[in-house]
C-alpha cells in the first residue's frame, strides 16, 4: 500500500508530463457494489483489463489474474 501511494502521488504529479489525463485529485475511485449483477460486471471489467491493454488475448492468459483459476459467475 505505502509504494502505491507513493506511485499514486508521482503520477499524479507528472499527470500532464505523462499524458495520463487523470482528472482531479486521485487515481483511485472507490465505489460501492449495488446488487449481485454490478459485482458480475465489475469482475468481467476487472479480468478484462490486461486483454484491454493488449497484454494477452482473452482474460484466461493473463498470469496473475483470477480469471484462469475457474473463476465463474456461478461461483458467488
């Protein structure tokens, strides 16, 4: 937690420089889960992140997520 914070503060310092275009004040938006679909969708967001960044090409590649461990939607 101490090195994303201090990860978290550089970016943000050298948001323009980086051309992250982070609006505001942080990286992180926290937000409450409503019902059992948004958790679903958030998951799906979740596994879908590393395929989105083009590191591989469906979520089950990605080494360290939960998605090739037999995560299921019927699992919860």
């Amino acid at each position: 937690a101490i090195l994303q914070s201090f990860i978290g503060r550089w970016a943000l310092m050298h948001n323009a420089e980086l051309g992250l275009g982070v609006p505001g004040e942080s990286l992180y938006w926290d937000r409450f889960i409503r019902n059992e679909q948004h958790l679903m969708s958030v998951i799906e967001y979740i596994h879908n992140n590393p395929v989105k960044a083009g590191f591989c090409n469906v979520a089950g590649q990605w080494r360290w997520s939960s998605a090739p461990n037999g995560f299921a939607n019927d699992e919860l």
